[in-house]
C-alpha cells in the first residue's frame, strides 16, 4: 500500500489508497485537491470538502494546510455528503444502492416527490434529485425522460396511495380526515399541480384521465353507485378534491369558518356522494 508524501504546489502525490492527486495552491483551511477521474473539489473553512458531480465516492488527500495533518482524507458521497478521516488505512463503504430497476424507480420517485414538496418543482431539476436519492444525473434519465415525466409519476403514487387510505376507511369522518391528512402532507406539491394544469396540456390530460379512473373505482367499490350517471359522481368527487384543498390551505378559516365545521361538511359531503355511514 503506498504511503502518503509532504507535497508542495503542483507536485503529484499518492495516499494511502494508491490513487495519485495532484496538489495546486493552498486554500483556506485545507488544499485545492483534483483527482484523475473528477472535477476539483472546494474545500469549506474547517478543512472539509464539498463534493461536486461524482460518479462514486472518491478518495481526496487534503495536505499540510492549517489545522490539517500531514495527510487527511475526505471521502465525498454522490449526494454531497462527506465523512472525514484521518489517517485511515480502509475507506468507509458505500451506503447499498437498490440493484433492481423497480427499486431504483421507486428510489427517484421517493427524491422526486421530497423535492417537489420542499423546493418546489421549478426551483429543483433532475440532477438534484438524482444526487438525493443517491444516483448518478445520468440514472435519472435511464427512467424518466424528463422532471414533467417523473412529476407525473409522483402524482400517480400520489394519488394511489390516497385511494388505498380511503379504502380501508368505513366512515365518512375517517374518509375525511384521511382526505385532511393527504392534502396537508402535500401542500407545495398540490399547488403546483394546480398550476401546472392551466399551463401543461401534458398535466391536465393526465390530471383529467387520473380524476376518471377515481370515478371507475368508486363505482366498483360502491355498488350503490353502478346506476349512478358518471356525471355527477364527478361533479361530487372535484367538490370534495377541491373542498379538501380550501381546509388545508386555510381558505375556510379566512372566511371565519371554523376548521372543525369544514371537516364535519366534508364528511357529510362524503357520505351523500357515496351512501355511507357518516
């Protein structure tokens, strides 16, 4: 195993793992370090680094600057994470990946929806969530063409996991407090989906086709609903969609309506719509 040498500007050293860096001019709190295989990494002011594009963890020697010792090596995660060690003979592990491809969709649709909820969906993209979920930029697009592609996708899961919650309730007030509970949980995301779908024919089409597959599966669960007309099952269920979208952003409290009532109306709603208990 080859040991680590002092180097000094420009000069080409090897550390404990083997690999060759080079060293260029010093910088606060550690070295501007560049390996064979990334791009150069900015060391932050306690002598840590920041990783940039890596394809997988890479093995950076940080020399002779300020508080760092003769060697000091910064391992740096895909997601910009790091763990720092120093003097170590063995690198850390690599977090498990999901091999499977269905494990690694569900991976980017679990990146992809925290995204969309807490950065909103025009101020992330598909690199970003790709490095959240721990993957290469170029993963992404080995399942998604694009961010409206995987946005899509978290709809439809989105609105999947909402049905199976619904299902397993028997009372219009569970209904609606699991209809509460899904909206509020998805607040940013719902606000874009509202705003996508005036100005992407891609989102209302789906928006739309998503809303009659919810009729369908009403009338199979309900088969007091068979004879009802498609239509005004429709009219009930964007009523609800949208009467649970008004509680959760508080559009009802700023009429002086209490929440309470809101929540007592959506069950009532629910329970005419689809005759059951209240």
């Amino acid at each position: 195993m080859a040991r680590p040498v002092q180097g000094q500007n420009g000069e080409t050293v090897t550390h404990p793992f083997g690999e060759t860096v080079v060293v260029s001019r010093p910088l606060a709190g550690g070295v501007k370090a560049e390996d064979r295989r990334s791009r150069p990494l900015r060391p932050d002011g306690d002598g840590r680094a920041r990783g940039l594009d890596m394809v997988e963890w890479h093995r950076i020697l940080l020399l002779g600057a300020g508080p760092c010792p003769p060697y000091h090596v910064i391992y740096i995660s895909l997601n910009g994470a790091h763990r720092q060690v120093t003097n170590a003979l063995e690198p850390p592990k690599s977090p498990a990946k999901p091999r499977r491809p269905e494990e690694t969709r569900a991976a980017l649709l679990d990146a992809a929806a925290r995204e969309f909820e807490e950065t909103g969906f025009e101020q992330t993209n598909t690199n970003r969530i790709a490095r959240r979920a721990g993957y290469a930029p170029q993963t992404f697009y080995r399942h998604f063409p694009d961010k409206l592609a995987i946005f899509l996708a978290v709809y439809e899961r989105w609105v999947g996991a909402e049905a199976a919650a619904f299902a397993a309730t028997d009372r219009a007030i569970d209904a609606a407090d699991v209809l509460i509970r899904h909206h509020r949980g998805s607040l940013m995301f719902r606000r874009t989906l509202r705003a996508l779908t005036l100005t992407d024919p891609r989102v209302r089409a789906a928006r739309a086709a998503s809303r009659l597959a919810q009729v369908e599966r009403l009338r199979q669960r309900f088969p007091q609903l068979a004879q009802t007309g498609g239509t005004e099952l429709a009219f009930s269920l964007l009523t609800i969609e949208r009467l649970a979208d008004a509680h959760v952003e508080g559009e009802l409290r700023d009429m002086g309506l209490a929440e309470a009532d809101s929540r007592q109306e959506l069950a009532r709603r629910l329970a005419q719509a689809f005759a059951i208990p209240h």
